[in-house]
C-alpha cells in the first residue's frame, strides 16, 4: 500500500459508515463516485503543477496513475452517505427550530391588552388580593396593558409615544411597582426589575452595575428613593442613574425598553442627578401621574 492508499483508508477509519441506513438513490450513488473521481483528477494535476514538469507527468500519466491506485467506490457511498443523513438531520433541527418559532410569533400575537390585564386579574387572585380599577387606577392599567401589548390605542386613545418608555410617577401605595410585578412574567418575555437601592448598594460594594441586554423591558424601580445618588468608591464619585440616562440618551435608542418608577417631582430629580437628567425625561419617556389615595392604607 503506497502512501495515498494509506491516507484514504486512515481517513475511512476516522468515522463509522456502516451505523448509517442506506437512503442514496442509485443516481446519487453515480454522481458521488464521478465527483471523488473528479475530484482526485484535481488532486494530480495539482501534485504535477508543484513537483513536476508537465512534459513529465502529462495527462495520460494522470489517467494511468488514477487507474492504478483507483477510487474506493464504496467508501465512497458510504461516506457520501453518511453526509446525506447530517443534512437531513440538519434539515429537521431547522424545521423544529422554525415550528419553535412560528409558535413563539403565534402566542405573542395573542399578548394582547385583554392579556396582560387577565395576568394583573390572575396575579392579584394568586395573593388573595382584589384588581382595583377605579377612575384613580384605570389609566395606568391602561397604559400598561397597552404599552407591553404593543396595541395602538397606546398611541390613539392614551396620546402616547412607542419610542418612548414609561416614567411613572405617583406617591407610594398606588400599586405603581406591584402591576409592573403582577405582569413581569408573561409569553411576550420578562420585566427585568430594579430597585435604586440594590443599585446602589451594588456600586457601594463593586463599584459597578452592570444590565445584562437580554429583557423584553426594564424597570428602575423607586428612582429618587436613595439617600444619595453619589455613591463614593475608593476615591471616585458615581452617580448611577445620572450616568445610565446620559449613555442611552447618547445611544438614541431602546428608550421603549426602559420603565422607570419614582414618588419624586421633577424639581427634586433635577436636584439629585441635574438639570440635564431632568431635561432628557420627556424626551425619552411618556410621563404617567398615578393618582389616588394609598390603597395599602
């Protein structure tokens, strides 16, 4: 056995053919010893090329020397074989993939507003709790269920913005944080939730916190609510918040993925993170007041 007789049969060992049903048609069978015959042909004209003149090495030589050492035809096959089942195999992960996603597309379609406002209903009876909705509670139920629904009424009943998220404000105990709570988990994707004070407790203890991308909104929860919006860390002064609304202000994009809540006026955001913080929030948000009395009371 010379040396390239010895290169195919290591390279027939490296796989196990024989685990594999035969499913090539006889045509297939045909057009795969023609391609690794033609393939070979290549390989010699490429040897003659580099190592030899060609008035040395011509095509009969080419000829005689494939006739010779031959094609392993049913090595071939096999692997041939072989590689028709991985491409039906990837054809199925595919079509799986695809049924997975169609489906996905298909149950979003159905998070509608009556859906997220089935999930407050649901989430509330869960906690043996009631869903207020008053003429105090309604509209923020509303903008609520409509803003994570994508329903247009967002936009033409409530006079609204998609591209821009939500800056609820409202003093505390009117269920600001505990409907955005109720509809965290839902078929659309997760509310990932923050409150300032792990924020900056994180920082205190790190010096850094980071979000991960990958949620459908994102919720500041209780923004102002901090005894100071500087944090020191060895020697340097952050101010989180400040920061956060400056960098995605500055990437002009995914404000309709961020929720922020606050019991704060403006005039006392501006004291704690400036006068260009407060500048960008009706730029990048849709201010809801939530009004009442506090119904934890």
């Amino acid at each position: 056995m010379n040396s390239e007789e010895k290169e195919q049969a290591d390279q027939s060992s490296l796989t196990d053919h024989d685990d594999y049903e035969m499913i090539l048609t006889d045509q297939e069978k045909e057009q795969a010893v023609k391609h690794a015959k033609e393939q070979y042909r290549k390989h010699i004209s490429w040897r003659r090329e580099q190592f030899f003149k060609k008035s040395e090495f011509g095509e009969r030589e080419i000829e005689e020397k494939l006739d010779s050492i031959g094609i392993d035809e049913e090595n071939v096959i096999r692997e041939a074989n072989m590689r028709k089942h991985w491409a039906n195999e990837e054809l199925e992960r595919n079509k799986k993939r695809k049924e997975i996603d169609d489906y996905e597309i298909e149950q979003k379609k159905n998070c509608t507003a009556k859906y997220f406002y089935n999930l407050l209903r649901i989430n509330a009876h869960k906690e043996e709790k009631e869903l207020i909705v008053n003429d105090d509670t309604l509209p923020y139920i509303k903008a609520v269920c409509y803003f994570l629904s994508d329903d247009v009424r967002f936009e033409t009943e409530l006079g609204y913005s998609f591209k821009k998220g939500l800056w609820v404000r409202g003093i505390s105990g009117l269920g600001k944080t505990w409907t955005l709570k109720n509809v965290s988990e839902s078929i659309k994707g997760k509310l990932i939730i923050h409150s300032i004070i792990d924020i900056i407790e994180k920082i205190r203890s790190h010096g850094s916190f980071n979000i991960k991308p990958d949620f459908f909104k994102l919720v500041i929860d209780d923004v102002a609510s901090e005894e100071s919006a500087i944090v020191k860390y060895y020697g340097t002064d952050i101010n989180w918040f400040k920061d956060f609304i400056e960098k995605t202000y500055l990437g002009g994009k995914n404000f309709n993925k961020i929720i922020v809540t606050t019991n704060a006026s403006f005039d006392q955001i501006e004291q704690k993170y400036g006068f260009r913080v407060r500048s960008r929030v009706k730029e990048m948000f849709n201010v809801i007041d939530v009004k009442g009395v506090d119904l934890r009371k």
